[in-house]
C-alpha cells in the first residue's frame, strides 16, 4: 500500500479545521461537513477545542486520493501549543500551510515556516477564504515572497476574488500559452537547477511536463513551495490541492526488510487509566502480541532501553481506528499494553529517518492551587496525567509550603490547563500571576567544610566542597577532589544525588547552573555512619561554600525579528529603548522595516501587547530564546521549598526532629 503522511498548520483562524473537514467530505469519509462554530467538526473531538473554535492537540484521521493512503494529522496553530504542533512534524512527509487570504501572513505563520524549513519538510501553501470579503491574491503571493520564502511557485489564479462568485484558474506554465508564466517557472525552478536555465537560454525548447517534473522533485525536496488558492467553506480549489498533494509529497510504498524504527508523537490516557501510544512506523513492521524495545533518552543523552509487549494495535482508516495484527512502514498507529511508555520514545532501533525534535522549556512559572484544599492531592495526581500527554508541561510540587507551580508557555495554555482540570477530574482551581523563571550562577569562588566530631557537626561524616564558576551552558559540574576509595560507593551516590538536589534553589531560591563542584574532604566511621548522615549535612556544607562565592540572578532572553510598517519605525524604536531593549539598525526591505535584536522575556508580553497599536495591526514579531543575561538591580527572588540551610539553627531543629 501507497502511504503519506501529512500536517495541516496554520495561523489561529486561517481555516485548517475547515479544510480538514473539507478534505474528509470531497474523499467521501464523512457525508456531512462540521462547522468550527457548531463544535461538530470530526477533528476537534475534546469539548473545549469545539467551544473554542480552536485545535489544542494534534489529532489524525485517514482517507485516500485515488490509491494512496492519506494520514492526515490537524495540528495547533496558537503559540501556547508550539510544542504540539513540532512534535507532530516529527513525523511528518509534507504539510499544507493555510493562509487566510483576507488576514494573510500572521507572526505565527513565520514561526511555522522556519521550523518546517529547518527540518526540512516539504510545504504546500494553501491560501484559504478566497470568497471573503478583502481577500486578495497577487499582494498575498508578494507578502509570502517577502516574509516566507521566494521560491514559491503559484498553481492558479483567482478571478472575482473577495466574492462568493470566486473561482479558479488553472495556471499553464507552457511559452506558446502564456509566456509571462512560463519565464516565472524557468526562473524560480533553475534557481536550484543550473542546467535548467542553460538549456533555455540555449533555445532548447523546455516543455510543462519536463517543468512538472522538475518542480515535483524539488518540492519533495523542500527546495521549492507550490501555492494553491481556494475556499474550504465552499471547496473551491480543495480537490486541485488533493491532487497537489498526491504528487508533490512523498510517498512512502511497499514494505522495507529492515528492523523496527518507530516513534511515539502522542500519548492519550482512557477512562480506565491505560495509556494508548500514538507511533509513526519508519522502517519495518509491528505486530500484535509481540514485545518491542523500547529506547528513551535521558537527561545526560543516555539511552535507557527496556522491553514491553504490545496488546492491542489500531490503523488509521478511512475516519475510522480499526484493530489490526500488523502495521507496517510508513503507517501511523495506536498501541496498547505499553506500562512506561513516553513521548520521543523510540521502538525498535534508531533511524535517520526520526528527526530530531528540539524543544525549549516553558520559562513562564505560575503557583496552582485547588480551591478546596482537600482536593490539594487530587490536583497533584491530575496535573501528574496532564504532564504525561504534554512533557513540556512541568509541574514541580513544594513539599515544604504544600505549594504545586506549574510552568508553561502562555495564558491560553493556562485557560485550557484550567478547564481540563474542571471538566475532567471536577477540580476548580485558582491561579497566581505569571512570572518568568530565573537562573542563578555563582560569581566567585567558594569553600566550606564540616569534619566529624567537629563542635556544630551533629552527624557521622566529614564533607567538603570547592565552588566555582563553570563556563556558560555547561550546567553542573561535579567532580572528586578525593580518592573513589575513601568512601563506600553508596556514600559517594548519597553525596552526589544531594548536591544536584540542593542547587534546585540558590541562594535567593533559583535553580544554579554553570557551576563547578568539586568534593574536597570526605570522612566517615563505620559502622555508625550511613548514607542519611550524608544527605543531612551535604546541604549545610554546600549552601555555605554557595554563600562565600555568592550568586547573580539571571533571566530569560529572546532573540527577536520585528517587522515594523515605515511610518511606525520611530514610535515601535522608541518603546523599545524605553524598554531598556537592545537592537540593531533596521533594514529596510519592501515597504517594512526589519528589527533584530534581544529583549528579556519579561517585557515581551507587554511589548506584544502595544505592537498592534503601535502599528496599526501591520507589526508582526518573532522570538526565540537566546540564554540568559545577569539583572544588575532589583532581581526577583523565589521562595524556597524547605528549611534554608544557610539557618544552621533552624535547619539542624529540623533535621534532628526528622531523626
């Protein structure tokens, strides 16, 4: 069997869920089209999706062009759920990119495109609401050729667009036809075929078939984006694209004798509990009732492997999950039976065909708590099954204050966290203001020892530490300045596993990183001491060498590529300086100003937020995080999460109550 696999993305409101719709009603898997409004569509199936007019988790459905099967999955398109929508791409062979032609290029459409352009994945563009009123054709194709990409090539043309009378115009790419249109072709596609473009200018006479080749391989190789136009409300132009799609995307046939390469995108929990996987097959074949490796990255970028069996298997068909024994290359599956299974797992063995999937984590930090705090437990438990789905949702639980923060991306991700926890699980919960999650790194040198025996030192065990600053990036650094042997192997581990534990929260409650600790005195007697005399004092020790060479509190940054009208450069620059924001001189490209620089993630929201008004409504922003910069004056602090250390009393009252 002929298999593809396929993404719709777009910008909130550019149509993807529509044409999703349209696409399973044109390939006769459902007889009548949902409508976003009505939350009847097939796509969106969780309650809040359907309320909202808006896709929160990828989801797929199957139907055929002709004899290839088409697993389509309709992804997110706001920016709280970026993390969904990259890991769909995972897995992908091509993607439709909707752009409303009345709304055009939005910020999030650029985000979409570079992250497809740096993986590679062959786009087609489909420029959705072409019978809407202010739609527009030639000044889109302009902005996409000035925003997106150049190498873009259009499949038709729109006549009496911005009408319900709109209809389409199939673009021929032949010289004796219309010459215009065949010089435009020759151009964009020798740009990646030199001898193309000799042979023309040779006279050879270059005909459309010899062109339909030319631009087929090079879409598939992400070398050149076709555009088509339609509307996903009336199918104007949807089967044109279906046919775009069967021959300008990859086809993955017949079954490869290699070993199982399989990925795990998504994970969904039924009512009972059990998890169901959701797997692209790679290479190879799986089967039911047969146990598969399973491979997981760790923290260090170690491979922990484990084996599990698989109970149940389903294929995507026709709108439909149906059981099946066998799935085989290219397909898309769920699996059942997994006990500890989790995204980015790989089954089977490693492949080059399973791209690499970079994800940034969440820097905004906001404290939940159940407002009835009998519930607290409860809460825990939920946000617990909400993490397994999305890893990128952290939950990070303080023992100490019986305090539960969350970190996430934005205030919709809040909103639909919220929700999900009322509908789901009946809990009602309250929120504190967002904050951005700081750093801290050491700024000098520290050291500190405890001997045994010693006045203050209640414990059996001698421990000291040296800090220092690590380069930048290298995270913590943890090293023996004493002999392995001094030591049982046990204490060693006790030692270690508390240091990583107690720089969880600095001097002023940040997480410490680029640091270098080394263990300079270790002692113990035996047969009194154990691993718990360790645990106890390793924290007194650490966090007074940590006081002695201090620490600078750091916050997030973003790289950002602002997009300014040239009436509004002056007004868009001056909130910038007066936002303390760093910047370069502005380019001048096509009518619109480009602005590059770095801003700290804590104004960002702000400066979003008068973007618009600023420029009225034609200011478009992109970030990406770009490290962390040191706060001279003024630093947020976090409170800690236990008895502070650097209060020897009141930690050793503690501690010796815990004994």
């Amino acid at each position: 069997m002929k298999i593809m696999n396929i993404g719709i993305v777009a910008h909130v409101d550019a149509g993807k869920t529509s044409l999703t719709e349209r696409i399973l009603f044109e390939t006769n898997v459902i007889n009548e089209i949902g409508k976003v409004d009505h939350g009847n569509t097939q796509t969106d199936s969780m309650d809040l999706e359907r309320r909202r007019g808006i896709t929160i988790k990828a989801s797929v459905v199957s139907f055929f062009i002709d004899n290839i099967k088409v697993n389509l999955i309709d992804t997110p398109g706001h920016a709280d759920f970026i993390a969904e929508v990259e890991r769909s791409f995972s897995v992908l062979d091509g993607v439709v990119l909707v752009i409303s032609a009345v709304e055009g290029v939005q910020a999030q459409t650029k985000v979409l495109v570079r992250v497809l352009k740096r993986l590679g994945i062959p786009i087609i563009f489909f420029i959705n609401k072409i019978d809407r009123e202010g739609a527009r054709s030639m000044e889109l194709l302009m902005d996409i050729k000035a925003k997106l990409t150049e190498k873009i090539l259009p499949f038709q043309r729109v006549e009496q667009i911005g009408t319900k009378e709109a209809y389409l115009v199939l673009n021929r790419f032949n010289s004796h036809i219309d010459k215009d249109l065949f010089e435009e072709c020759i151009e964009v596609v020798s740009e990646q075929d030199e001898s193309l473009l000799e042979r023309y200018l040779d006279g050879e006479e270059i005909t459309e078939e010899t062109l339909s080749n030319i631009w087929s391989t090079q879409t598939k190789e992400a070398k050149l984006y076709p555009v088509f136009f339609g509307s996903a409300i009336t199918g104007v132009g949807v089967k044109d694209l279906l046919e775009g799609v069967k021959g300008l995307f990859p086809v993955i046939s017949g079954f490869e004798d290699a070993p199982l390469s399989a990925v795990v995108f998504k994970i969904e929990k039924e009512p009972s509990g059990e998890k169901v996987a959701y797997v692209r097959v790679f290479t190879g074949s799986i089967k039911v009732r047969e146990y598969v490796q399973v491979n997981r990255k760790n923290s260090n970028n170690e491979t922990i492997t484990h084996s599990d069996k698989i109970k149940k298997l389903h294929r995507f068909y026709e709108g439909k999950s149906i059981q099946v024994a066998t799935v085989g290359q290219g397909d898309i599956c769920k699996i059942w039976g997994f006990n500890d299974i989790k995204i980015h797992d790989v089954l089977g063995v490693w492949s080059d065909k399973i791209s690499p999937i970079q994800f940034t984590p969440p820097q905004l930090e906001t404290l939940i708590e159940a407002k009835q705090t009998e519930k607290s437990h409860q809460l825990y438990q939920a946000l617990m099954e909400l993490s397994e789905e999305d890893p990128l949702i952290q939950i990070l639980k303080d023992d100490f204050h019986r305090d539960i923060y969350i970190r996430l991306f934005g205030e919709v991700q809040k909103e639909v966290i919220e929700t999900l926890l009322k509908e789901n699980h009946g809990l009602d919960v309250s929120f504190s203001e967002t904050r951005v999650v700081c750093i801290e790194k050491p700024k000098g040198i520290g050291q500190a020892v405890e001997i045994m025996g010693s006045s203050g030192n209640i414990f059996y065990a001698t421990v000291g530490f040296k800090i220092e600053p690590g380069i930048t990036g290298s995270g913590i650094s943890y090293q023996l300045g004493v002999e392995l042997g001094s030591l049982p192997l046990a204490f060693h581990k006790a030692i270690e596993d508390t240091v990583f534990s107690v720089l969880m929260q600095g001097i002023y409650g940040w997480e410490v990183t680029d640091i270098v600790i080394t263990l300079t005195h270790s002692g113990y007697a035996s047969p009194v001491t154990t691993a718990s005399d360790f645990r106890k004092l390793v924290p007194l020790v650490l966090m007074e060498a940590l006081a002695k060479a201090r620490t600078e509190v750091y916050e997030p940054m973003e790289e950002f590529e602002l997009t300014v009208p040239i009436p509004s450069i002056s007004k868009v620059m001056y909130k910038l300086s007066a936002l303390h924001v760093e910047f370069e001189e502005p380019i001048l490209h096509n009518d619109m100003y480009l602005l590059t620089g770095i801003l700290p993630m804590a104004v960002i929201e702000d400066f979003k937020g008068n973007l618009q008004s600023l420029t009225e409504g034609e200011g478009s922003i992109l970030t990406r995080p770009a490290g962390f910069k040191k706060i001279m004056n003024d630093f947020p602090t976090r409170k800690r999460a236990d008895f502070n250390p650097l209060n020897k009393k009141e930690y050793l009252l503690h501690v010796m109550k815990a004994y």
